[in-house]
C-alpha cells in the first residue's frame, strides 16, 4: 500500500485512460447502434486500441500496490491511446484526401475484366472510409477521436513523466 501512496499518479492516471477509452468505445457503439451510423474499416480499427487500454485499466487496478507494475502498465496504456490518436490522424487524412486508405476501404484495384470489376464493387464494403458521416463543429468523428485519444496520451505522459 504505500507503494500505492507513494505514487497514486500512475495508479489515478491509469484508470482514468481506462475510463476515457470505456468512454470513447462506448459513444462509438451508440453511434452505430443507437443512430445507425455504420463504421468504416478505418472507424473498426479505431476501436481496438481502447479494447486494449480497458483491459489495461483491469489489470492496472489489480496491480495498483505494486509500482513497478503500476508504472508498467501506465507506460503500456499510454502507448496503446497513442496508437489510436495514431490511426483516428491516418484516418482523417485519408477523409481529406490526403493520401489513399487500405484495401478494405472501399477502394477498387485495377480488374482485368468486366467481371472481376463487378466482383470487387459488389465485395467493397458499404461505407467509405473517404466518407464522413458526421461533422460537428467541423470536425469528423475520426478527428475527434484522434483529439481525444491524443488528449489520453497527454495525460499519460505526464504521468509517466512526474512520476
């Protein structure tokens, strides 16, 4: 406990990234579920890194009294919102035209034939990655999350920093 006491920095910043990504990943799947806003592969990509820092946040509550762990984790939670504010800024460059998206974003590679092109616009995926589905204050859901994520990270690093 006094490790804890010590350092409850990390211990607070953690959980707090945690809740955030819960936070973030749950105002995702109300968005497709609760207003029909179906994701593109890039939104679907997005998701993973709070999936990881949530279940970084458990694992940092179970190891709160140790601070070698506790600082581990924090190192591992921050790198994990860095990675999403990392592809939420792909993500909007490749809304804004940038630079090209993945494969799976709806793009077409060039077909040989009448019927290989027909193949691959009827496997393209619904929604385009180019595409934004909502703007607010200017801003697609992809800037935000990456602002936000960004934002996470900043807290982390300071943690990790005073800490």
């Amino acid at each position: 406990m006094a490790d804890l006491i010590a350092n409850p920095l990390r211990a607070g910043t953690t959980q707090l990234i945690a809740a955030g990504s819960a936070f973030a990943l749950a105002t995702a799947l109300v968005s497709q579920f609760g207003f029909g806003y179906a994701p593109c592969e890039l939104c679907i990509w997005q998701r993973w890194p709070y999936v990881v820092a949530i279940v970084l946040g458990i694992v940092g509550w179970k190891v709160r009294n140790r601070a070698d762990a506790t600082a581990f984790v924090l190192v591992a939670i921050t790198l994990a919102v860095m990675v999403d504010a990392g592809i939420a800024g792909f993500h909007v460059g490749v809304e804004q035209g940038w630079w090209q998206g993945l494969a799976g974003c709806g793009a077409t590679r060039g077909a040989e034939n009448l019927d290989d092109l027909r193949a691959q616009i009827m496997a393209a995926p619904l929604v385009r990655c180019t595409d934004v589905a909502i703007s607010v204050l200017g801003l697609s859901m992809a800037a935000w999350n990456g602002l936000f994520a960004a934002g996470l990270a900043f807290l982390g690093l300071r943690a990790i920093l005073k800490g």
